[in-house]
C-alpha cells in the first residue's frame, strides 16, 4: 500500500512539473498585450504611416 502512495505521488509531482503549457500562455499574452498597444496607439500610428507614405509618393513623383 506505501509503495501504491509513493508511485502515485511521485506521478503526480512530475506531471505537475510538466511545463509544457507555459509557451502557449506567454504567447498569449504578448499578443493581447500588442492587440491593446495598437488599440491605444492607433490614431498616431495612422497619421504615421499616413505621412510615411505621402513622403515616399512625393519623392517618387520626383524621380518620375
């Protein structure tokens, strides 16, 4: 009956060292953490790229 316990506890310790999981759950979170940054951000960052791209049309209208 010991041994049985001493199995099963041992059983129980190594899958709950088991950390497997712990790359999903990080992934998650960065991308929730990046999905809020735009949401905050988004206005400047339109009017960013907005400026980027004028930027790049007019020296393009240059060249050509």
């Amino acid at each position: 009956m010991k041994k049985k316990f001493n199995e099963a506890m041992i059983k129980l310790y190594l899958g709950a060292s088991d950390e497997s999981g712990i790359g999903t759950i990080e992934l998650v979170l960065i991308v929730v953490v990046l999905i809020a940054l735009v949401i905050l951000f988004k206005d400047g960052m339109t009017k960013t790229l907005s400026n980027f791209i004028d930027k790049i049309d007019g020296q393009a209208n240059e060249l050509f």
